[in-house]
C-alpha cells in the first residue's frame, strides 16, 4: 500500500507531465486567450482578478449582456453579430473549460461505520481525471441581445447536461436602468459573493441512494461555502431525492429555470434584482405549479483601478420546494447578506446566510429545528504575477432532524499556481476544526481532504 506521501509525489509527477504536454500542443495564441478577449481584443485581466473571480470592471460587463461598460453595441464591437460569423470567427464566442482533482485523499473518523446510520463513512484516496469539463457560447446575438449557453460534463457521474443558458435583454428604457434574463439562470451571479466564481471550487460528494425519502449515507462531505449549503438534514426534493445539508441550493443553487431583472437606475452605486424561478432543485419542470421569487439589493461603496468594495443583501421565498420524510410540503426560505472588498491584489469576500422552513406539521415541531445558519469568509491574495494564495472559513449551525443535529467548522487552505492567466494547478487542504463524534454526526466524521487538480480554460 502506497503512502500519503507517494501518492502526493506521484500526483505531483502526473500534473508535471500534464502541463508540458498542454503546453506542446496547445498554439501559443490560445493560451490565455478565452472567449470574450478574443471578441474585444483585450488581456483577461481587464475583467479578472485572475480566473474565474471578476474585479469590479468585469462585473460591468456582466450587468451588461457581455457588452463593454457603458455601450451596447452587441457584436458589431470588435468583431462581429452571430449572424454574420465565418468559421474564422467562431472561437471569438465559444470556450472550454476543464477543472477538478488528478488526486484526492479523504479521511474520515470511521468509528461506527457500518451501523446503518447517517454518516458511515469510508476513507479514500485516489487518482481521476479532472472531473467536470464545460463547453460554453457566449456573446451577443445583435444589438443589447445576449446568449451564454453552458453544457457541463461531469466523468465521474457519466452525467452531460445544461448548466446554464439564458438570454439577456439589456439596457430597456435607459442604459443601465433594466436588464431583463430569461433561461437557466444563476440567481446569485450579481450578489458579493457569486456562488459560481470561487477560487476554492466546491468540491462532490459521493453518496449511498437508498430509494425514496430516506436519508443518505454520506461518504464525502460536498465542501461548498458554509454560507450556501442547505443546511438541513431530513429534507427532500419534491420528488423524494435527499437533499445533503453540504450542497449548494436555492438562491446560491448554480442554476435554475427562470427569470429575473435587475439594474442600477441611480448610478454605479446601486443594483438591484428581483426574479422568479421553478423552485428549488426542480430543473426544467415545476411539480407543484408553485413558483420561488427573491429580490437582492446591492451597494457599491468604491470602484477605482487598485480598489473596490460592495455590500449586498438579499431574501428568497420558497413555496412547498421541499418536503419531509413524512411527505409533508415545506416552505424553505432564505436571507443572506455578502460584503467584497478589493484592494490591488488582496480579495476579501464573505456572506452571512439564515435557512427557515416554515409549515411544519404538528407532529414534527418538537423533533426538527426549523432555522439554520451559514457563515463564509474567504481571502485570496495574489503574491505574485503566477502564484496565489487562498484561505477560507466556513461555519456551518444547521437545522433539520435534532438527532442529526451537529455544528460544524471548516478551514480550506489553497495554493494555485497559474501558467498562464487560464491555466492553472493547485494544492487544497480541508481541515474539520471540530472535534470527531464517533461515526454519529456526519458533518463531524469527517477530519480533514488533500486534493491536487488543475484548472484550464480556453
């Protein structure tokens, strides 16, 4: 049996190999070179912090419908509208992106595995292909009409599906007053701390199905931020699916069907949002005709080259998007508040967020707490032109079935080197604070992750 050090050495030498062959058969000029530069002709960094974190200009850009700050021009800017591309055209609108671990180790505090309870646990360590790999078009289709359209891959579930894709109408009325997107949606894409632009990307889950609304075994705690997790156990899609209290959900889901606008009609230093989608972990279909809306406010307090800052808060109003294990519909809702600040090459960011499920039947109110809190703070700092460092903090108060019922913290450390301004490795650490609970709690079983992966984007 191979040590952790082996094993740390041999991944070291698989990524080696992986980069000089990239770098032999990748073309110089698409090294860093991804989708929109390629369009308006300008270096990542003009909208990156580095990737995927956007500064303060590139969030404009965003808001805008993939148009520069301040005009709408659409594809006739630099290149040109889809209608009129050629096949010379087309990598100016469509990119890739391939990121996820080449080796993993997780351990577990294994004692009471085996017990048919909720948290059994199994160690592992183990050598993968990068696990998720992105093909997205983007850009805008004429003038203040945008498309991005997002299909995921993910090898170790044998899963290919939609991410995202909307369409984006900006700037009606008035510049800048409303923006209107409609599809597959990121609800929190404008909020302070995106639930898709992490350096510390979230990292999956294995699970134990065990059929309709019962709970699951959970071998590999999914590391989102505190802040976005469900927080819940013994909660359940419309459709008997367990929802894992670490997994992302509701306005900090990556994606769901709807609509939403939002605008900043005083000025740079107000935005808000108001949307409606199908309802938590619903995708395409909506099982009870019921919708969830939410409404986000967002305060810019600075936005200069070397610094910027924002503060934003934001409420979400399900509507029976869960149920219990005794079949009974709920109302889930959230509250959040995140805080960003960026300062030459220093990015704080973190989010405060409370859970409530609400019409809870008699028979369960003495055996479920029905409020949950997540706490997230993280900092990334660019130490030099290649190498940057990132910490993050997660507090995790959660609600649901008492006898499940264990707080938890978490403490992920980073060091991802970039290549190039889109292509980059990593070494992660995650570290549980707390103390082991012998097999009974889940979210204390597990002791702490060692993950070496690699991020490129073309």
């Amino acid at each position: 049996m191979k040590s952790c050090g082996q094993y740390f050495f041999l991944g070291l030498s698989f990524i080696f190999v992986v980069v000089i062959v990239l770098l032999l058969v990748i073309p110089p000029a698409l090294h860093a070179i991804p989708a929109f530069t390629r369009t308006y002709n300008v270096k990542c960094t003009i909208c990156h912090t580095r990737p995927p974190r956007l500064n303060s200009y590139g969030e404009r850009f965003l808001e805008n419908g993939y148009q520069l700050p301040g005009t709408e021009e659409g594809g006739s800017f630099g290149g040109k509208a889809f209608g009129a591309l050629s096949l010379e055209d087309v990598t100016n609108h469509l990119a890739i992106r391939l990121r996820g671990n080449v080796l993993r180790s997780v351990d577990f505090d294994n004692e009471g595995s085996g017990r048919g309870i909720q948290g059994s646990s199994k160690d592992k360590t183990e050598f993968s292909f990068p696990e998720i790999a992105s093909f997205m078009v983007s850009g805008t289709l004429f003038h203040n009409i945008g498309v991005f359209v997002e299909v995921e891959t993910n090898f170790e579930e044998n899963h290919t599906g939609l991410e995202r894709g909307f369409f984006t109408f900006n700037n009606i009325g008035k510049h800048d007053v409303a923006h209107l997107r409609v599809g597959r949606i990121d609800p929190s894409a404008f909020w302070s701390y995106p639930t898709a632009r992490q350096q510390l990307m979230v990292i999956g889950d294995d699970r134990d199905e065990h059929g309709d609304f019962h709970l699951p075994t959970i071998d590999r705690i999914a590391l989102s931020p505190a802040a976005f997790a469900a927080k819940f156990s013994g909660i359940f899609e419309r459709n008997g699916t367990p929802i894992l209290p670490y997994q992302s959900a509701l306005y900090n889901a990556v994606s769901e069907v709807g609509i939403d606008l939002y605008g900043r009609p005083f000025g740079d230093w107000f935005l808000y949002q108001a949307g409606i989608i199908n309802g938590a972990n619903e995708d395409f279909r909506d099982s009870n005709n019921s919708k969830d809306w939410y409404v986000m406010m967002r305060l810019d307090h600075a936005r200069s080259k070397f610094f910027s800052s924002s503060l934003s808060g934001f409420a979400y109003f399900g509507n029976r998007n869960a149920k219990l294990a005794t079949r009974d519909s709920v109302d889930w809702e959230r509250y959040g508040f995140a805080a960003n600040i960026q300062y030459k090459m220093i990015d704080l960011y973190g989010a405060f967020v409370i859970d409530r499920v609400t019409n809870l039947p008699s028979s369960m109110t003495a055996q479920f707490d029905e409020i949950a809190t997540g706490t997230t703070i993280e900092g990334d700092v660019l130490v030099t032109d290649h190498l940057m460092l990132s910490l993050r903090l997660d507090y995790l108060d959660p609600g649901g079935t008492l006898a499940h019922r264990k707080s938890t913290t978490f403490l992920g450390m980073q060091a991802k080197y970039y290549l190039h301004q889109n292509f980059s490795v990593f070494l992660r650490h995650d570290r549980n604070l707390r103390k082991a609970e012998g097999g009974v709690a889940p979210g204390r079983n597990f002791r702490h992750a060692f993950f070496i992966g690699v991020d490129l984007m073309l």
